[in-house]
C-alpha cells in the first residue's frame, strides 16, 4: 500500500515488553563513540579535581606561612593553622565513612601529614622568639618573626600540636603507604625535628642540611627503593614528601640569609643536583629519557663544588685550578656509574675536566707541581680509558702526558743554562747511551708492542 505525500510514516509497534522507561533510557543513553569518549573522560574528571584541590590547599599553607595578611597574636595565628589541619582529616574520615570514597579520603589524609613541615616550622620559630628573641632574627619578613611566649603558654602549645600532629601524620602515611607506615611516619618526624632548631647561623644551617640531606637519601635507598609497593605513584609521592622539612629548611635560611653563606649555596646546588639525578629520572617511565636529567645534574654538582671549596679558602692558591676541577671529574665519574645511556659521554666529560684542569694549570702556573699534576693527571686518565676500553678517554690521557712531558724537556733545557750545567750534560750523555743500549736489544719488540696496542685502542668503542 502507498502512503499519501502529506501523511507521516506509522512508526512500528513497540516490541514486547519494552516499557516507556526503557525507551527513554535508550535516548538518554549516548551511543557509538560518545558513549567511549564518557566512560573514558569521566574517570579523569575526579581526578583532575583532586588534583587541583590539593595545589590550592597547599598555596593556601605557603601563603598562610610567608603571608603579612593575618594580623592576630602568635598563638591564635597557629591555632587557626592547627585548626585546619583537622580539618581535613576531619574531610577525609567522612569521604570515608559517608561515600566510601577511598580516594578522596587518602588525599585528605595525605595532605594533612603534608602540612607538618609548615607546623614545625611555626613551632621552631616560637621557640626561636623565646629562646633567641625576635630581634636577632633578621626581620627581613614579618611571617618569619613571632613574639616570645610564656613557657606556660609555649609548654603546653607544643604538647597539643604533637598529640594532635603525630597520629595525623601517621593516619596519612598508613593511607598511602600501609606497610612502610611506621618508618615513613618515624622518619618525616625526625626530619621534622630540624625545624626546631634555633640555630639561625646560615653555615651550621648549611652543616645540618647537609647531614640531613644524606641521611635522608641513605634512609630512601635502605628502606624504600628496593620495595615494590614504594614504586607505585602512591609511594614516590610519600618518599617524596620525606624530604619537604629539608626544602622549608633550605628554603626558609636562603631567604633570610641569601648568599651569605658558601656552604649555604653549595647545599642549594647539591639540592639540585639531587633533583635532577634522582628525582626526575625516577618518575621517567621510559628508559630513553632518563640519562638527560642525569645529564643536567652535572652542572649543579659541579656548582656545588666550586662553593665548598670556596668556603674552605682554597681559591687564590697555587693549585686552585686543579683543587676545584679534578674532584669534578671524580664526581662525574661516580654520577656515571648509575647511568646507562649517557654513561659513557659523562666518563668522557670526565676526561677532558680532568686533563683540562691538569693543563690549565700548567699553563698559568708553571711549576714542577703543576708538572707532576698534569703527568699523574693524564696517567690515571690513561689507566682510566685501557680499564674501561674506551679510545677517547685513553687518547686525551697520552694528549694531556704528551703536554705534560713537554714542559718536562723545557724545565730540563732551564737546568743547562744553570748553575749545575755539568750535571745536566752528564745526565743526558747517560740517558741517551741507555736508551741506545736498551732500543739494540728491546727496540724491535717495543715497536711491535706499540703496534699491537695501536690495533687494540682502534677497536675500542
């Protein structure tokens, strides 16, 4: 049958028991790729959110700390800051409880033992006022200086935070990282404990940084690298947080002090250097990429060893050159040895620090010890290539032995325009009669020697 122009299609009849609520379902319900992109988008959604609501909870604290806007006493100020700390494990435990929102609920609890640095820190600078007074600290930020306390008051502040602080701190560890809970827990608050120091000179500052900088790496690669369940993203972020008492700590003297102290600057650079040698490459999922941070990480060690030595005095001496490059070299050669791509254009950069330094001195300070430098310099890089079987590195060592014998020859040429002529010709008679005896009877074995070493160096990498 023809259906007339103007009349509408009879749609057909509904199957059976397909009701009106299914129908709508199947209209609401996207289809084809929608449907893949929501499932694929929505996941990421809350995720990103508590992403963004972790970063703002944190500026919130930074700005609390460094702010000038709160204009209350010292103890209301820190229990406003307690006060929200509570908070949010407050949030977390009904994420929880309510909405079995696990996720959620771990972010809260994370970032309330992420604010314990900010607490000791506030904690350490009321001891500070009290102990030290307010007036010999700088008072280069208002944030940085608190009133000094009555020991009634500043006694029983200090035994409420930590009732209230350590069980905090040990429920966000325990939520993140279970197993390594009490470690994790025991050592944030001894790292903590630093900020309680009222020490305020930048180079102890620097000492302490420093002890509690290797204490914390040695602690990271005894206790937590080599367990599986630290390597997740979860437990890289709580092996992290570790170390955030020794960045407020850093951070907070650089501010105050500035450059100041060598020592100071040295342990920024270290820093750094830490930053891009173990921190970056450890996130890195690919491989590939991971010698470049490693990479970078050369030129803050180096840095940092440029300023220790100048806080131990030895620039301006005779062997300034050599006391700041060649323990660079020796640097690059220990960074090299956790590398894989990049390891062998680190041992050469090594190298060429190694015999530049050794020759740079030799040239702007003409000594016999600047002599036996550059010699032992460019032997022990010598021995360095032909261990490791690298022409490069075995090739700039006979340059830097080549330049170093030279001067050998020039110092021996000053000898004959001396008083001790006689024996200067007396020895070269001697030397050049052995050396003739000793190439009439070894001479054709040596070249073949040299030969075969040639062929052996050729094939090198």
């Amino acid at each position: 049958m023809d259906t007339p122009i103007n009349q509408p299609a009879q749609l057909p009849p509904p199957l059976p028991g397909q009701s009106a609520e299914a129908d709508l379902q199947l209209e609401l319900e996207p289809q084809g790729e929608a449907s893949g992109e929501s499932r694929t988008l929505w996941p990421s959604l809350p995720k990103l959110l508590r992403w963004l609501g972790a970063i703002t909870l944190l500026s919130s604290a930074l700005t609390f700390l460094v702010g000038n806007w709160m204009h209350t006493d010292e103890l209301l100020r820190y229990g406003q800051f307690l006060g929200l700390t509570v908070i949010l494990s407050a949030c977390g435990w009904f994420c929880i409880s309510r909405w079995r929102d696990d996720k959620g609920a771990r972010t809260f609890f994370a970032l309330g033992a992420a604010l314990l640095p900010a607490h000791f820190a506030q904690l350490g600078a009321m001891l500070f006022a009290k102990m030290q007074g307010e007036a010999t600290f700088n008072g280069k930020l208002r944030a940085f200086q608190f009133e000094a306390l009555d020991w009634s008051i500043l006694g029983p502040t200090l035994g409420i935070a930590l009732l209230v602080l350590i069980p905090l701190t040990y429920v966000g560890f325990a939520s993140m990282a279970r197993p390594q809970a009490r470690k994790l827990t025991l050592l944030y608050l001894l790292a903590n404990a630093t900020l309680l120091f009222t020490v305020r000179d930048p180079n102890a500052v620097a000492l302490i940084g420093f002890a509690l900088l290797g204490g914390l790496f040695w602690a990271d690669r005894r206790f937590f690298a080599s367990q599986g369940a630290m390597k997740t993203w979860d437990g890289i972020a709580m092996r992290t947080l570790l170390f955030t008492p020794f960045a407020l700590l850093l951070g907070r003297n650089l501010v105050l002090h500035g450059g100041q102290s060598d020592l100071l600057i040295s342990l920024m650079f270290t820093t750094l250097a830490g930053l891009f040698y173990v921190g970056i490459p450890r996130i890195l999922q690919d491989n590939e990429y991971r010698g470049v941070p490693r990479i970078i990480a050369l030129a803050p060690a180096f840095a940092a060893w440029f300023y220790i030595t100048n806080a131990l005095g030895w620039s301006g001496n005779d062997v300034w050159i050599p006391a700041k490059l060649l323990p660079c070299a020796l640097i690059a050669v220990v960074m090299s040895t956790r590398m894989e791509l990049m390891a062998a254009v680190t041992r050469r950069i090594a190298a060429f620090v190694a015999i530049g330094g050794a020759l740079t001195q030799l040239l702007t300070v003409e000594t016999p010890i600047s002599s036996l430098i550059a010699v032992g310099t460019s032997l022990v890089v010598i021995l360095g290539g032909y261990g490791m079987r690298e022409r490069w590195i075995f090739r700039t060592g006979l340059t830097g032995l080549g330049l170093g014998l030279i001067y050998h020859l020039r110092y021996a040429a000053d000898l004959y325009q001396g008083p001790w002529l006689w024996i200067s010709l007396a020895a070269t008679g001697a030397t050049v009669l052995l050396g003739s005896s000793y190439l009439e009877r070894y001479g054709r074995q040596g070249f073949d020697r040299v030969r075969t070493l040639h062929r052996k160096v050729s094939g090198w990498k």
